[in-house]
C-alpha cells in the first residue's frame, strides 16, 4: 500500500508540473512613451484645450472627454478598460497606490526596451543609437528552449528595434523600422502592404506608421503561428515629442482597438484560444509639471520613470485594476514572462528582477 501511494504522489507531482500553466503562447506589445496619466485617466481637458498641441479641441472633447473619469478612460482605451480591467490585471495608478516604475536611471527608450526585455537594467546602456545589444534577451533565450526554435518573432516601428533585440545573433525574424516582407508564403495583404510602403510616407524619419507594423504582426501571426510574439507600436512617442496631443490621444485609441483585434484573434484560432497571454507595457514615462514636460522624457524629466503594465490569460487571476500594491519595475517582466510560461529566467545581472507573483499561476 506504502508503494502504492508513494506511486500516486508521484504521478500527481508529475501531473501538477506539466499542466500547471495553461500558457503556451506568449505576445507583448509595447506601446512607446505612452503616459500612465492617459491609461488610467483619459485625455486630459487642459492640454486638449491648448491650442499649442491641439488643432481641434472641439473635435477631441467630443470623441474623448467625459467629467466621469471612469468613462473618460473607456472613450480612449475601450478594450483596456472592458476587457482588461474585467478578466486581466492592470498596474500603474498611481492615484490609486500602484507604482511601476523602470529602475534604469535613463529614462529613454533603448534603455527602457533593454530592461523589459533582458530583465535587468544596462547602467551602460546611455542612449538610442544603433549599437547591436550586448545583453540577450527573454526572447531570443525562450527561442532557444525546447518547443520555441523557430517560433519566435518580432515586429517593430522603430528602426532601432533590431539592434535592442540584436537580430544579427537572436535567430528569429525581427521586421522594424522600413522593412517589408520577402521571405515565406506571403499572402496578398502582405504584398499590398509591401506596395503601400512606398505610397504612404511616414512623418517620421526612424518610424514607420503602426498601420504597418500592426497588420504585418497580425498577418504573420496568422500564417507562421509563433508561440513569442512581440510587436512595438511607436506612434505615440514620436506625436508627443511633435507635442500632437490630439494625434498622440488618437494614436493610443486606435492602438487599442488594434490589441482588441490581436485578442479577439487570439479567441478565435484553435492554436492560441485559451493558452496565450497578452502582456502590454511601454518603455518610459512622460513629464508633467510644466505643461509642456508632456512632449519630453529622459532622467531630467521628473517623473519620465513611471511606465504601468497590463495582462490577460489564462494563468493570471482577473484581479482588474489593481491598487495598493507592492511597487514593480520593467526589469521584473521578462522574468514574469517566462514565468508565466512556465520557465524560470534570471538575467545574468546582480540587479536581475524577479516575477512578479500577482501575475503567475497559483
């Protein structure tokens, strides 16, 4: 009897360890230098109401603004706030006691992409130049786990992206900046995305327009089925630092309904329906105090370290908004990432993070 139970402990123990995370797919998404303020408040009446960064005031109160703040924050990010906030995990209100913080002293995006990704903050790491990362991300060592060889990828706007994620050594496709898609059974939207490329420049120099970057993630998504997807939206940033709000509020609106898309695809494939956690963040915070500190970022901008986070899945308890917590930081998303999937990852740094427990299978 004694051998049988010890028998039965075993298998149970065994059973636990393999069906414990329903999680088998993981995607991130990253918005750039979105504002914590706008996530958990909505557009703000008073930088609505400077004609310095709005050109149709009238038109943005009607489509965004409410007095309740409540249905002000649902007018700009529907699918956070009656998705998310309903059946995931939201963290950044500081209002309400929630921190989160990026803990390198940078305060700019290639150091704030470096931590989210490697979990750890690079001290070394002073500026957005197109070096090649020493430091070897979550996603190029889960590619390299047993399952995800060939099952990883990464879309991005910004044409640093592929030097962040170092596409010369990670092994997987990274497609950023201006790039379009050669390579594999392309469809035709593929193709008709390659075409308009070329038909529609973007403002911006560095930066591709979302659009492209959304729908080639999407598509690819749709043809390669990867287990790791990451996909970097950058609009946000780049009309803040031009000091649109009103491009800046409309971007992060139509981001939204783009993650809503990705989610609502994610319900309704057999490959990810029920095993696949979305993961959302942003690089770096914004200022606040002058008005105009909104446009800008870096670490002489008070409070440009406060980022938020959200997540939803199948192994991460429907807590919603969450308030008074224990303060998180960027570094600890990598780690909570392969936790979730049920690995263990510590970046090779004194100053690693951890997972952050709230988010993980009990």
């Amino acid at each position: 009897m004694r051998y049988i139970l010890l028998l039965l402990s075993i298998l149970f123990f065994y059973t636990n360890s393999f069906t414990q995370n329903k999680t088998q797919n993981i995607v991130l998404i990253t918005l750039d230098g979105m504002r914590w303020q706008e996530v958990f408040g909505g557009a703000v009446d008073s930088l609505i109401n400077n004609k310095a960064y709005t050109e149709n005031p009238k038109e943005l109160f009607a489509e965004f603004y409410n007095e309740d703040i409540d249905k002000r924050r649902r007018n700009l990010m529907p699918f956070f706030w009656n998705v998310i906030a309903k059946d995931g995990q939201l963290y950044g209100n500081r209002w309400r006691g929630s921190e989160v913080d990026v803990a390198n002293s940078q305060w700019f995006s290639y150091p704030g992409y470096n931590e989210i990704l490697t979990g750890a903050a690079d001290p070394d790491i002073r500026s957005n130049k197109k070096i090649y990362n020493s430091n070897v991300t979550v996603l190029e060592w889960l590619a390299k786990q047993p399952g995800f060889e060939n099952k990883v990828a990464a879309f991005g706007s910004w044409d640093v992206i592929p030097y962040i994620i170092n596409d010369k050594r990670c092994g997987f496709p990274v497609n950023a900046g201006f790039d379009t898609v050669s390579t594999g059974n392309i469809s035709a939207r593929e193709h008709f995305l390659n075409d308009l490329m070329d038909e529609i420049p973007s403002p911006f120099s560095s930066v591709r327009l979302d659009a492209f970057t959304h729908h080639y993630a999407l598509e690819y998504m749709k043809r390669e089925k990867p287990r790791i997807l990451y996909i970097a939206y950058g609009e946000t940033e780049d009309f803040a630092h031009d000091g649109k709000y009103d491009y800046y509020l409309k971007s992060a609106n139509k981001t939204d309904k783009w993650i809503e898309s990705i989610w609502n695809y994610i319900q309704s494939d057999n490959f990810y329906r029920n095993k696949t956690t979305l993961f959302i963040t942003t690089d770096h915070g914004r200022g606040i105090s002058p008005m105009s500190a909104w446009t800008d970022h870096g670490s002489d901008v008070p409070h440009a370290s406060e980022i938020w986070c959200a997540v939803i899945g199948p192994d991460t308890k429907a807590l919603g908004e969450v308030v008074n917590s224990e303060p998180i930081f960027a570094k600890q998303f990598a780690p909570t990432l392969a936790g979730i999937l049920g690995f263990q990852y510590k970046a090779p740094s004194s100053d690693a993070g951890i997972p952050v427990k709230k988010m993980l299978h009990e």
